[in-house]
C-alpha cells in the first residue's frame, strides 16, 4: 500500500504546478513527442473511447481529442483534473484513483497509465491498477502503461551534475539496488516519492494482473541525455532523424535501461 507519508509527498510535490509545462521543452518534449508515437501504433482508431488514468494536467489527453478520440481523464491531483479540463474541450475529467476506478466494466477500448506505476512503490498496488486497468479494457482493448527506468537517476545525475550532491548521490545509490526512489532533500529537481522499474519487471506485473504483454520500448532512448535537445527537436530535419534513430532501436533489450521512461502495451486477452 501507498503509505499515507509518501501519498502526502506525492501530492505536495504536483500541488507545485510544474506537471502542466514539463512535456514542452527539453527532454519533456521528446518523452512526449516519442510517447505519441508509440501510442499512434498501437491504438485504435478513432472515435475510440480512452481511459487516461493518472493523465495529470492533460496534454496527452487534449492530444488525443483533437484527433478524435473520445476521452475519460482520472488524476487523484485535483489541480491536474482542473487543468484538464482546461486543456481540452472534448475530454472530460474526475478526480480518482488508479487502484480503484469508478468506471464500468469493459468500458474503454485502451487504457492509459502513463503514470500511476510510478509512483505506486508497493508491488501490489501496481498489480492493483493495472487490474483495474483490465477491468475497465474492453476484450482484446489496448493497456499501455508507462514507467521510470531504474537506471534514469543516475544518468540525470550524470546528465545535470546532480551526483555532485551527496544526499542524491545516495538516492540514486538506493534507486538502484532496490527501485524505490526518495527525495530527503525536498528540492523538486530530485523529484519525489517513486519506483524505478527493470525493463523486464513491466512484462512480468503485466501477467500477473491478467495482461497479455506486446511490448515494452524505449520511450526517449538515449536521446534524453543530449544537451541540445530543444535545437534539435525545433529543426524539422534534425527532428526527425533523432526521432527515426530513436525509433530504430526503441525495442533493444541492451539498451532499454539507458531510457529514462518504458512503456508497456498488452491487451485484455
């Protein structure tokens, strides 16, 4: 179970804001311009109906209603529900939680959690939503579930110099001997209470929850670790080599740890 000190950290840390422009610059923008990319392959078409559970302030989702889909937003942060809202007519939003959803059965034809695996430490809790995840799928629907890998702290640390901290020297020491990442520092460039997946982790709670496993890939590959990133992604060209590339070598197991986010798709069987 969450415990009710990590569930506050959690929520004190979105309460902050910095979730609704995060996706636009630097490695944000290329975890978002890779995240839709995989999920314009794997989804249904449109109009079909999405469950975006743990969507925070809602790009994905606004994403997803201008090409027609028709979109359930689920976020337990009442000011990601807020922005949401504001951030698509056509979607509509609650407030909830992952590991038990207030939706019907069979009632989605792909299910999104590109966040709630994150920050559920407890194993249990994981299988818990993406078991609702299914429940809420219809037969043969589409769950796609985002995680943190367990190597992206100690390479942000490289990335950005963080490990000349101590203190985050010592939480990314811990991330990645036991997954679970903390911040003692209360700095938000350290980010906040979460587990860091192995890439073969995602394949395994996707069986135990009663998912048939497609794939687990790179989001942002190496990519992230750039140091011009914005430059690239803002010249067509460049743009679309880097995404290319990454694309290429998005499903190499040697080299799945070196992305800072995985994503998972199977189905309901």
């Amino acid at each position: 179970m969450v415990a009710t000190g990590d569930a506050e950290t959690i929520a004190a840390f979105y309460a902050l804001g910095m979730e609704r422009d995060r996706l636009t610059t630097g490695p944000g923008a290329l975890e978002f311009a890779r995240t839709c990319a995989v999920l314009e392959r794997f989804l249904p078409p449109p109009p079909a109906r999405v469950a975006d559970i743990g969507g925070g302030p809602g790009r994905y989702a606004a994403w997803l209603t201008e090409r027609g889909y028709r979109v359930h937003l689920i976020d337990p942060v009442p000011l990601h529900v807020e922005q949401a809202r504001a951030a698509g007519a056509d979607l509509t939003a609650a407030v909830g939680d992952a590991r038990a959803l207030q939706l019907p059965d069979a009632s989605a034809d792909a299910v999104l959690l590109l966040g709630p695996l994150y920050h559920l430490p407890d194993r249990a809790d994981r299988l818990r939503a993406l078991a609702e995840a299914r429940r809420v799928c219809r037969p043969d629907g589409v769950v796609a579930a985002a995680a943190i890998s367990r190597f992206a702290s100690t390479l942000d640390g490289l990335r950005g110099g963080y490990l000349d901290d101590p203190a985050f020297a010592a939480a990314a020491a811990h991330d990645l001997a036991t997954g679970r990442h903390d911040n003692p520092t209360g700095d938000p460039a350290y980010f906040t209470t979460a587990y860091f997946h192995r890439p073969e982790e995602l394949a395994a709670e996707f069986a135990a929850a009663g998912l048939a496993h497609e794939a687990t890939v790179a989001v942002e590959g190496p990519g992230w670790l750039l140091a011009d990133l914005d430059a690239r992604l803002a010249d067509p060209t460049r743009r679309a080599v880097l995404l290319a590339a990454l694309a290429a070598i998005e499903a190499e197991p040697a080299l799945l740890g070196a992305s800072a986010h995985l994503l998972a798709v199977g189905r309901r069987a």
